[in-house]
C-alpha cells in the first residue's frame, strides 16, 4: 500500500456474501485463462491451432523453474460446457492449483498457490469443506473420504459457472460464434486419454448463452487477429504516434475507457484498409480480450437450509445440502497499451520452446524404439 497516495478505492469483499455476513461463506477464486483457439490467418505456426496457450505455456514456466511440475489443466476442457470435461478440469485444478485457483473459507486462504506446496493438501482442504457438504444440525457426521468431499465442490463449482447471469447484462456486442476454431486442444490430458482409450472425438456441449463463462468467452473471442496479426497494426499506431504525438489522447489510447470508448469495439470488421483508425480498433479489442483472458472469477458460497433460501436468490443443492451463491469477476484493470511489445515476444518465446521440447521428446521416444529394435535380424525364406 501506497501511504503517499492521495488518493484510494474502497472495493467490497468478494470473499464474503453481503446477504450472509454472519453465516460461514467459502470462496472459490478460479484463473479460467484463454478458452478458445486462435482462428486467425494471421498465425504462423500450425501448433497454435491445436495446442493452446496455456499448456504449452506449462513447459516454458517448467523450464524456467516458476512451478515443479505441469497441471493438466486445460482452460478448453472448462470451456467447453461438457460436464465431464469441466470436472476434469476443475479436478486438475485442484491437484496444481497453480496460481488458477484459490479457496478461501470466511475470508481467510485455506487452499491454493502460497509458498510452493504449504497450501496444497487436498486431505486439509477436504477437512475444512466438510462441515459445508455434509452438515448435520451444524456438526459433521458420517466417514466421508476427500474425494467423495471434493466431487461434491466439483460439481458446485460447475454448476455455478454453468448457471444464468442474465442479471449481468453483457451489452449489444455482436457475439463471436465459437465454431471458428476446434473445440479441444491436443494437448490436454482429458483429449489424450479418449485417444488412448480409442475415441478421436472430444464431446463439446457448449456453454449456455446466459452463463458468465460464456460471455467471458465472447469477450476474449475480441482477439480476431491473434498477438501476429495484432503487432503490425500496432506498430502502425505508434509510427503515427511518433509523427503526431499530441493525438495519443485523442485516440484514448490511456483512457478515458467510457462508453465512447467501448463503442469503437463493436465494429468486428477484420477487413485492413490501412487506416489508423482501424489498426487502433484492433488493437484496442486486443487490449480488451487479453483483460478478460487474465481475469479471476469468483464465485462465494453459503449454505441455507431449504425455507431460507429466497427465490431472490441463486442456489445450487448437493446431495446433502444447498448453497446460495454470487458471481463476481475481478482483475479488469485494461491491459497497457505497451504491453503489446512483450506480449508478441512472449508468443514467439512460448511456441519455440514447445516445439523444440515436444520435438526432443518425440526424437526420445523415436531412438529408444530404433534400440529396441536394433538386435532385430530378418530372416528371409525361400518359397
């Protein structure tokens, strides 16, 4: 905190549910990250239409030693509105949460990414969620094992996320259809696994139209070009900005993002004429879709007995239990402008890695067949 500031913004506690201050409240913060593949002409290099960001991500961040080891988390599984793919990975979230996914309970962090695995024991979590999921006048009753405890979160989770929002009106934005690009990434373990077991096909359901991971997706879907069909646009703007560097605040490059502003994105014409005014747009969709990739749903829970829940407001039941629930979304401060630079490096740096990686992997497992195989004699005979 900043005490020389003259200034501060007073922001209310997503942690909590301002209808429930005085009843237990569990909080699950998730990272979603990006959940589409680039569709973008613009794209150099065939692997971004089929891995996705995320997990090639993983082997750089591996690399570079910022975690021990890969999640399996797919942020195209949570997208894809199939149930089984969604549990797969909210599963995968909580076996590396990373820093995708925290759980506070009243307020206070009981699960997530602090001081490598001190956070991390699914057996502690489950201890601390099972007074929620399996209550009996207010006291634990039964032997319920972790996984069956965190099955239960898992489903909440998924169907919070899957449920309306229509309260939270997305505006008159034209949508994005999601059928541009494939619908799974390669990559990810739950597409690996139907592979092994012989299926080609990964399901997708799709998200509900008034659910928030839905308008989260549209909203990301803004990045029409992808960071290679972005960077030239945006080094349009800043020579023209070296030019006439007085316009940097007609054309709002830092702000004021009013209406105005969010008005210019509705054009999703992906047509070039060379102008500024449209490499601008562009780049402003960008700044705008990379805001919603980053961003953190929260999603706060509070049990209720049956005659107390409101139909004014959201619940999700379990098996043994019923939750009244809020929706929050966080971290939308627009990304800067000059970000963009960092941003197109960062792509290069990602995909290289990857490739060179999985490529040294494939050579392994190539040479390790070829010794296998190498005492190996062919016997011809004579017919």
């Amino acid at each position: 905190m900043d005490a020389l500031s003259g200034y501060a913004m007073c922001l209310p506690n997503l942690t909590r549910l301002h209808f429930a201050e005085h009843r237990p409240i569990l909080c699950v913060e998730i990272k979603p990250k990006c959940g589409f593949l680039p569709f973008s002409n613009h794209v150099s290099q065939e692997i971004k239409h089929k891995v996705c960001r995320y997990c090639m991500h993983q082997h750089l961040k591996v690399a570079k030693g910022k975690w021990k080891r890969p999640s399996k988390y797919c942020p195209l599984d949570l997208f894809s509105g199939n149930k089984q793919r969604m549990h797969f990975a909210l599963r995968s979230l909580l076996q590396e949460a990373q820093n995708n996914l925290k759980i506070f309970k009243n307020g206070e962090l009981i699960y997530g990414c602090k001081d490598e695995d001190s956070l991390s024991d699914l057996n502690e979590l489950a201890r601390h969620l099972k007074p929620f999921f399996f209550p009996s006048n207010g006291l634990v009753s039964g032997p319920h094992c972790t996984r069956t405890i965190l099955k239960e979160l898992i489903h909440v989770i998924t169907m919070t996320l899957l449920s309306s929002t229509d309260d939270c009106k997305a505006g008159d934005m034209k949508t994005v259809p999601t059928s541009q690009g494939r619908s799974y990434c390669e990559a990810s373990a739950f597409t690996k696994e139907l592979i092994r077991n012989g299926k080609n096909k990964t399901e997708t359901s799709g998200l509900p139209r008034d659910c928030l991971l839905y308008k989260t997706l549209q909203v990301q879907m803004l990045d029409l070009l992808d960071i290679e069909g972005i960077y030239p646009l945006y080094n349009r703007v800043e020579q023209y900005l070296e030019e006439f560097p007085e316009e940097r605040n007609v054309l709002q490059i830092d702000g004021p993002y009013n209406e105005s502003f969010y008005e210019k994105l509705l054009d999703l014409s992906t047509e070039d004429d060379g102008t500024v005014e449209y490499a601008l747009r562009k780049v402003q969709q960008y700044r705008v879709a990379m805001t919603a990739k980053d961003c953190s749903i929260m999603i706060a829970l509070s049990p209720c007995l049956q005659d107390e829940c409101s139909e004014q407001r959201l619940v999700v039941p379990t098996s043994k239990s019923r939750f009244t629930f809020s929706l929050s979304v966080l971290d939308l401060d627009l990304k800067p402008y000059e970000s963009i630079h960092h941003q197109y490096r960062l792509d290069g740096k990602i995909v290289n890695y990857y490739l060179k990686n999985t490529q040294a992997k494939d050579d392994s497992v190539m040479t390790g067949l070829l010794k296998e195989n190498e005492n190996c004699t062919l016997v011809l005979h004579k017919m």
